[in-house]
C-alpha cells in the first residue's frame, strides 16, 4: 500500500467552547495508508466522521462539511507514534452562520 499525508478542512462544525455553541471550521491532516488517492479520500473523511462524532453537535439537517484539500504520497511516514494530528479550529464566519 502507499502512505499519504491528507489536509483536510471541516465547516459548519457546531461544537461547545468555553460552554458555548457556536459555528467552527477546523484544519487538520492525516496520514493514511491506501491503494490510491481516491481510496487515501475516503479513508481519511471515514476516519474524521468518527472522530468527530464525540465533539460535532449538528443536527441532520444542518450537517458539517469536510474537503480535502491537498493528497501528497510519501515515501515513509514522518515519526509520529500515531500518524495524525489534532485539530486546528477556528470561528465559522461564513454567511449564514
């Protein structure tokens, strides 16, 4: 299989800081093992939808969006113990939020 390295931005994300709801996007990057990008894609956004589920408070009608925004194949993975990162949140200002 091949390593990728995958940035991924979420928004719409609805979650508690500081014991207020409140809109929020995030940055993030995995490192994953797949057969191709297209599979790296939606190993990464499987893995993120999990993840996310503890701290993501949208309701269904209203879901949280997540993008890849860049795939790089790597030779090795960097050394991390665990090959990911935390989240990198920010305010969602968009329209409408």
């Amino acid at each position: 299989m091949k390593k990728y390295k995958v940035l991924v931005e979420g928004v719409n994300c609805l979650i508690a800081v500081d014991n207020e709801m409140g809109k929020y996007g995030f940055f993030t990057t995995r490192f994953v093992e797949a057969g191709n990008k297209d599979d790296a894609e939606a190993r990464v956004i499987d893995m993120l939808r999990v993840e996310l589920k503890t701290v993501v408070q949208n309701e269904k009608s209203d879901p949280p969006m997540i993008f890849v925004e860049e795939i790089e194949e790597l030779e090795t993975f960097p050394e991390f113990k665990v090959p990911r990162t935390g989240f990198a949140w920010y305010p969602d200002e968009r329209e409408g939020h």
